[in-house]
C-alpha cells in the first residue's frame, strides 16, 4: 500500500547541488503517488537550453528572474514532489509562496559529500571542476543559513537514496503530512 498526502500540498525538496533531490524526490512520489517535477528539467524544456547554457547566456541575475517565474507556476499547481535548482529557494518570493502552498523539505548535506557527488561534473554552472571543493565550501556558508528556515531538515549521507528516503518518510509521518505506513494484507485463501 502506498502512502498519501493527507494535506493537499507541494512536497518541495530544496537543498544543494548534488544533495540527491532528484533521486530522492523520485522515490518519494512513487511512494506516494504522486508526481515528480524537477523545476530545472522544466526550465530547460521551457527554454530548449540547458541550465549552464542558460547562465553562459544570460548570466546569473536574468536566470534566477526566469528560475522565480517557474517556481511560482510550480507552486501554483497541484500536489507533488517537487525538486528545486539549489538556488531556488535563495529567492525570498520563492520561499513566501512556499510558506503558503508545500511543505519545504531541506536535504542537508556537508561540503565534502557534496563535492564527491559533483567532482568532475560539467553540468553545473556554480562549480567549475578545478575549484569544486573551495566553491562548495562558499556556498554551504552562504545558503545554508536560507535552507535552514524550511519547514524540515532531512541529512543527505553518502548511503543510497532509498536509506535516505525511508528516514524522509518517517519524517513526513511523524509531522502528520503523510499517512502512517501499512504493510499490505496477505491475500487471501
């Protein structure tokens, strides 16, 4: 049997490139059936760019306005689980809208699992590869303190996502935002 919603809202991931929004967020809506958003997989089929090509582009500032439009629709739609571009959540209109209609998730991880994750990466227009570990480090210090005011922390270890997402589910039980888990009944003879 599948967990439910049991208030009508936007399971919003936020968090840090290379956190495991996508793969967690994944195995959360299937869980509980409900549908998985990526709000950067939905910028770049809005747009046809990637995301590094969109910041080469236009550049951070003209990115992060269009980044805020496209959360604001995401916000705006029905229940899933929506995983969010690291910066997503840095905007203040982002996080007010949030505040009204999901229930922010922040998946915490330190700086060193984030840099093992995104070592070598390309796709990333934060992080060069030649200065990962310095970057990340940066970041951590700057966002950190803006995820830390979702409605939830959830910490990211290097362990498989599912490890990650049974300690989520329990989480969202214990705050009366998912239903309780019931094994399924046996057939019957």
């Amino acid at each position: 049997m599948t967990q439910h919603l049991l208030k009508p809202k936007i399971i919003l991931l936020v968090g840090m490139m290379g956190v495991g929004k996508t793969s967690l967020g994944r195995i959360i809506a299937r869980r509980l059936d409900l549908p998985f958003v990526d709000s950067d997989k939905e910028i770049e089929a809005m747009t046809g760019f990637t995301i590094s090509d969109l910041f080469a582009r236009y550049g951070e500032k003209e990115f992060r306005a269009g980044e805020e439009r496209v959360m604001a629709r995401l916000l705006g739609g029905k229940p899933c689980v929506l995983s969010s571009g690291g910066g997503a959540f840095l905007s203040e209109k982002t996080r007010k809208l949030a505040r009204e209609k999901a229930f922010s998730v922040w998946i915490k991880a330190e700086a060193d699992v984030i840099s093992g994750r995104t070592e070598g990466r390309t796709h990333r227009p934060l992080v060069p590869a030649a200065d990962n570990k310095r970057i990340i480090e940066r970041l951590v210090q700057e966002c950190y303190p803006i995820y830390a005011t979702a409605d939830m922390t959830i910490p990211s270890y290097d362990e498989h996502p599912s490890k990650t997402a049974i300690r989520l589910l329990k989480l969202l039980e214990e705050q009366g935002i998912i239903s309780p888990y019931q094994k399924p009944l046996p057939p019957k003879k």
